[in-house]
C-alpha cells in the first residue's frame, strides 16, 4: 500500500476521522488522498462547514490531497457516491481504498459485493420489492437467501457502504485494493462514546450540537477552525435551507420533475402536489413518505428536483484538487484524467466537464445561500485550493 485513497464528507471531520487517516499511514502508506464531498451530501442537504474549512481539517490530520466529489454524486445513492469516488481515486493512482465498517473483514464484504452483481439475485429481489419492501430491505433479504449471513453485512450504513465500494471496484475493474478498518467509537449516527480514551462522536451526533460543544470530539486545531467559522457566519443555517429549497421547488413547472434523477413510478406528479401544499420541509417530507420510498431518498430527491440534477450524469471528467501539501502534488502528473485546482480550466477539459461543473457551481451557489452569513456566487470557481 503506497497511494492509499478515502471516500467521505467530513460533515464535520472529527477524531474518527483523524484516526482513519493515522491508521492508512500507520499501516505504510505514503500518501493519502481523501475525496471529499463538495456542495452538497449525501443526506440530501449541504454541508453544514464550506469545503474550505473541511480540507484545512483534513489537512492538518495528515491527509496529503483533498479532491472534490462534485454535487450531483455527493448528493446521490450510496452506489451513485460510491461508483463515483472509486473511479476519481483510481484515476488519480491510488492503489488501496480505505473505509470503516461495523465488519471489517474486505474478503466477505467483497464477495458480498461480488453476489449483488449476479443475475441469480434478481428473482428473489423482485418478489420482495412486489411486496412493498424498500429496496433497501429487499435486496437484504434476498442477498441472505442465496449467501446466509450477506443480510446482516447489508443491513448496517458502514457496511453497505462498504459494499457499493467493493461493488464500484469490481465493476470498473479498478486497481484498488480494499482495506477495511473497525468503525471507531459509536456507530453511524449514533451519539458520543470513547475509544483508547480519545473521544468520539458521530458526524450527524455533532451536527446536532452547537459548535462550542464539539471541541471535545475533534482534533484541537479543526476546532479552532470551526470556532472560527462560527463567527464568520459560514455555518449551515437550516431555516435559509428550507425556504430556499421550497422556492425553487415552487419556482418549477410540473413537467420539469419527470426529468430529475430518481423520478419513477409517477412520482413526479406526487412531488408536485406536495410542493403545492407543503408549508415546510418535514410537511414536504411527509407528504411524499410511502412504504417505498425511505426518508433519505426523498431527502435527496427534493434536493436534486430543486438544483434541477438530472436522471443522467456522465461519469466524473475531471479531478479537482481542494486542498494539498506541495509535496502531493506531483501525483497529479499521473492522473488519468484531468486533475489540476481550477475548476475553470477543468470545465473547458470537454463537454461532460462543461456540465458536471455547471452542476456543481449550481449546488455550491446554493450551499453558499444557505449559510448563516450569505456568501456571494460563482465560489467553485473562485475559492483558492489550500496548499501547505
């Protein structure tokens, strides 16, 4: 392991993540590249600190390089995020995947990766979606029928996650090797707890806490960065979020949600009804709530419906840098696809480039609206990368 490579949000970083990072360079990398997502997560919203703040953080924890997942695959599926991540770090050169999970046994994860690509699992995963079961659920129950023991590893988020990893590096024939370390700590969205005496909590634990009440549960000088932050105004403010997505939902035509990526069945007709009637988020929320389609999906596509993300993306064109130490940068020279700090010169790199990058700009304009102190347009491409 010499190129180690990590998919995440940072959403905030905290010590979890920095022992992520010890253990990839205590097991001999010499490098780590961290992908990480930009104007927008995986929850369906936008981070709750601007990128900026997140690299710094990432950086002063020993990560090497920070990349951008850009909006439309932060905001996406755990496949969609996964399937991304893995084919910018393998274009980047990374040789090993690092990522925590509940099980961290890489051999099973990936031969339950290996199962969910099979044609035997499709039968048995439409007779349970035909009884109204989430996908989610579905494919759990289906996977255990023909590999006892595969519905547990898919029925925990590290896992799963872990899984659309090893499913992205099988699919692309990637060169990555996947190494999967104990989920530190409590687990994903859980609360606070301890490992080794170092305090822990999880990200979506202290998003829920003022700032001032994190500092036990992140390195010292990322809290720092965040008390900083805080004052500054940049903080994610969740009544701007919610009045600026029902805006530009409301601001839509009907006919436009039939084209938003996870659109089916009709939905589109379901969103529009909602957004008529809705008078907040979580009224929104529950109004488009059925047995089929779990909280999170809607989370994501009410945002991809207000950002207008498509039902057709192009793979990731380019590889934007957000942050390094000078002495990482060399790699990019081998890169195998665009890689460099201006987002303006990667978007003339070709037409995917174009509109993944109008998309992102997009989704960062909107992040932008959303802070407590309203920052000004076009950041994804005027912030300047940060080099140490």
């Amino acid at each position: 392991m010499e190129f180690a490579g990590i998919i995440t949000e940072y959403d905030p970083f905290h010590n979890g993540h920095a022992a992520q990072i010890a253990a990839a360079k205590a097991a001999g990398t010499a490098c780590v590249a961290v992908c990480m997502s930009s104007g927008a997560v995986q929850r369906g919203g936008v981070p709750i600190l601007p990128e900026s703040v997140r690299v710094r953080a990432a950086l002063d924890a020993g990560a090497d390089l920070v990349l951008a997942l850009p909006a439309p695959y932060a905001c996406a599926t755990a496949e969609q995020f996964a399937t991304a991540g893995v084919r910018l770090l393998a274009a980047l050169g990374c040789d090993t995947l690092v990522f925590g999970a509940e099980d961290p046994d890489a051999d099973r994860l990936m031969q339950v990766a290996a199962l969910l690509a099979q044609p035997d699992l499709d039968a048995p995963l439409r007779e349970r979606l035909a009884t109204g079961m989430t996908y989610a659920a579905a494919r759990a129950e289906a996977a255990d029928a023909l590999l006892p023991g595969a519905g547990a590893l898919l029925r925990t988020p590290n896992n799963i996650l872990g899984i659309e990893y090893c499913k992205a590096i099988l699919a692309q024939h990637a060169a990555l090797t996947p190494l999967a370390l104990p989920r530190l700590g409590v687990a994903h969205g859980g609360g606070a707890g301890e490992h080794g005496g170092v305090p822990m909590a999880s990200a979506s634990y202290l998003r829920c806490l003022p700032v001032e009440d994190w500092e036990p549960y992140v390195p010292l000088r990322a809290a720092a960065l965040y008390t900083k932050a805080a004052a500054s105004g940049l903080l994610a403010d969740a009544d701007k979020f919610e009045v600026a997505v029902l805006a530009l939902l409301r601001a839509r035509p009907e006919a436009a949600f039939a084209a938003v990526r996870g659109v089916s069945e009709g939905l589109e007709h379901r969103l529009a009804a909602a957004v008529r009637e809705a008078d907040s988020l979580d009224d929104l929320y529950t109004r488009l709530k059925t047995k089929r389609y779990p909280h999170a999906r809607l989370r994501r596509l009410v945002l991809d419906a207000a950002l207008g993300i498509p039902a057709a993306l192009p793979a990731p064109p380019y590889i934007q840098i957000l942050g390094a130490r000078k002495t990482a940068l060399p790699r990019l020279k081998q890169a195998m696809l665009p890689a460099g700090t201006s987002l303006a010169d990667l978007a003339r790199s070709g037409a995917d480039a174009a509109k993944i990058s109008e998309l992102h700009s997009k989704a960062v304009d909107f992040s932008a609206l959303c802070r407590a102190k309203t920052q000004p347009m076009g950041l994804a491409f005027t912030t300047k990368p940060v080099v140490i």
